[in-house]
C-alpha cells in the first residue's frame, strides 16, 4: 500500500459447479460491498477499495474450493447448503485464504 509498484494479482481456484447455484453472484457482491467498505479509508482510496475486492474474490474460491471437497457434497444443492458453512470458517483461518492469491507479473 502506498509503495507506488505495480504488480498484478489473479485469484486462481474454479468451482464449475458454484455458476448452476442461484444467488452466488449476489453474495459475491454482497461480501465485495463489505470487503471495500471495510478497507477503504475514504471515498478517494482506491488501494483500500482493490484490498477489499480481491479479499472478497479470493475468500469466496477459497470457500467454494473447500465446499466442494466436503465428502457431503454431491451437487448444487449441497454445494449451496455447504458454501456459507464455508465461509464462515474462513473467517476464523484468513491464513487459508491467502492460498488463492497469485502475483503475476506485469
């Protein structure tokens, strides 16, 4: 932050089945709104609003990545009951959240 590098990051992790559940995007952008708005400073702060972004972005692989791997998934309706369980966790080991995170250069 404030450095003035720049470098480019990409979340790397897919969950195919994440696109055939009914309100992924919403809570996407749901946990994007929360992310920026707890990371920016003031309405001007870009970084801020970025950090918040890609936390989000990266927190939502990481969780569907996990729910996925749960032995009690089977489908979308399993992956949908499993995927806020999930999230939650995450909440609790931000440590696994970094796992999706790649610099790339630029």
């Amino acid at each position: 932050r404030g450095g003035g590098e720049r470098c480019a990051v990409k979340v790397v992790g897919n969950v195919p089945l994440m696109a055939k559940i009914t309100g992924t995007g919403c809570s996407l952008g749901a946990l994007v709104a929360a992310g920026v708005g707890a990371n920016m400073q003031d309405e001007a702060d870009l970084e801020g609003a970025f950090e918040g972004s890609l936390a989000a972005h990266a927190m939502f692989t990481a969780a569907g990545i996990r729910a996925i791997s749960r032995s009690d998934v089977h489908g979308p309706g399993t992956l949908s009951v499993a995927l806020p369980d999930e999230l939650h966790k995450l909440s609790h080991a931000p440590e696994l959240i970094l796992n999706t995170i790649e610099l790339v250069e630029v």
